[in-house]
C-alpha cells in the first residue's frame, strides 16, 4: 500500500488531514495532578519493550526482573539503559557486581516473566523462585536466562540517579549477544517467531505479530 507513488501520496495525504483537523484536547501539569482514574503516562509511551534484567549480588545471589523503561540508545558501540523507579535488588546488583543481562522476553513467557516480578527478600534466587534455568554469559560474569530467545550481556558504563526519591537510569555497553537458532531467519531475527511481549499503560501488554516494512524517503 506504501509503495506506489500514488497510493503513498493518499496515505501521507490522509495522514496530514487528521493531523490538522481541529480536536479538542485536555492539558494537564503533571504537579497538578491528572484528574484521571489512572495516570496515563505509561499508556502514551507505549508499547515499550520489557529488559528481563538478570544479575547477581557480591554474595552470589541470583537475581531476576522485567524492566520496560528499557530501550537500546547507541549502536556502536551498542548501549542499552533501563530505568528502576525504587532502589531495587537489580540497582544494588550492578552497583556491586557493574554487570547485568538484558534478556527479551517472547508472548509464551508472560507468566513466568511476572512472577519475577513480585517482591521478594534480596537473599532469594529468583531463577529458583521462577523455575528457570541460569546459563553464564561468556563477556561478564552474570546469569543470564536459559531458552530466550536473545540476551544481550552488558557492562554498565554509567548509573544516574534522576530526579524524584529513588529514581534511577543505568547505563550498559553490549559485550555479547545470545540470539536462538530458530529466530534467525535468511539472516534476520525474526520477531514474528516468538512474538515479543511488550508493555502498555496500566496492566496492559501487547504481542507482536504483525510486521511491515517502510521504506524511508532515502531508500
Ligand atoms: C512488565 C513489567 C515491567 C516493569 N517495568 C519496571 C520498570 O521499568 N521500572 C521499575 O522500577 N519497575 C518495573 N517493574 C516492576 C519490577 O519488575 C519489580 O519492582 C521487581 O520486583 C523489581 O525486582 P528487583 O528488586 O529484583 O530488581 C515492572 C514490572 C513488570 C511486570
């Protein structure tokens, strides 16, 4: 549909009518408060990708947890982040150890994923708790999740706090990357193999499933 001359044009002309059509629109200052049942933030920057973030304590305990203030931030060299909103078992981990994995979660792993999510004392192994099985990644020395279909291995390069109580942002450079057999396709990773989970606003998570391509006006 994108492809011929005439049928982009209609598209990009469809595309300029709504977004100049006059609408109504509520404003809101986050200070003062949204006036909504729920805050919508999360449901506006979405869907966001979910960092299945495994490390490990000084002491050696294993640890697990989904991050979706995730996301990739520089290809060369590769760097990842992840936000934490509370000083939390993944924070103090990489401030001990520097190191973390980033694991991608597929839609068939929902439920184990949300189990390590829940609150549990810092002495606990999360890969136990949730059944899973911990492999070495090869750069760093870390777990990282067994059967994902990728994990990229990083090394922090940076942990800031952020405004706010506890608020955290950290940094990672990519020393490895695990990619399964099956998902790679003609050379490509395939998300449409395992169907990426990702999140919403609220409780909300999406699948992917659906792909296409979009040339750029340069191609
Ligand atoms: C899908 C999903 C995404 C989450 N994303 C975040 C996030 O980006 N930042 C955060 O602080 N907590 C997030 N959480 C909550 C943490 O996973 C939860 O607080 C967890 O217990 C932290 O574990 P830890 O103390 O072992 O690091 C998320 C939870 C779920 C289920």
């Amino acid at each position: 549909m994108f492809s011929g001359g005439h049928a982009r044009i209609t598209a990009v002309g469809l595309a300029q009518t709504r977004l100049t059509r006059k609408t109504t629109q509520m404003f809101y200052r986050p200070e003062a408060g949204h006036s909504l049942p729920h805050n919508p933030l999360n449901a506006i920057v979405s869907p966001r990708p979910i960092g299945w973030i495994s490390t490990v304590s000084a002491a050696g305990v294993r640890n697990l947890a989904p991050y979706s203030l995730f996301n990739a931030i520089a290809y060369e060299p590769p760097q990842v982040m992840f936000a934490s909103n509370g000083d939390k078992d993944s924070v103090s981990n990489i401030r001990e150890t520097g190191v973390f994995c980033a694991n991608v979660v597929s839609q068939d792993m929902r439920d184990v994923m949300n189990v390590t999510s829940g609150t549990v004392p810092a002495d606990v192994d999360e890969f136990e708790l949730a059944g899973l099985t911990a492999l070495d990644c090869q750069s760093i020395d870390c777990p990282r999740i067994a059967g994902v279909p990728a994990s990229l291995e990083c090394r922090m390069t940076e942990l800031l706090t952020l405004k706010g109580t506890d608020n955290f942002a950290i940094f990672g450079e990519v020393t490895g990357v695990h990619i399964r057999d099956d998902c790679l396709k003609d050379g490509l990773f395939d998300v449409t193999t395992f169907q990426p989970l990702s999140r919403l606003g609220y409780r909300d998570y999406a699948v992917v499933e659906n792909v296409f391509t979009l040339k750029r006006p340069s191609d």
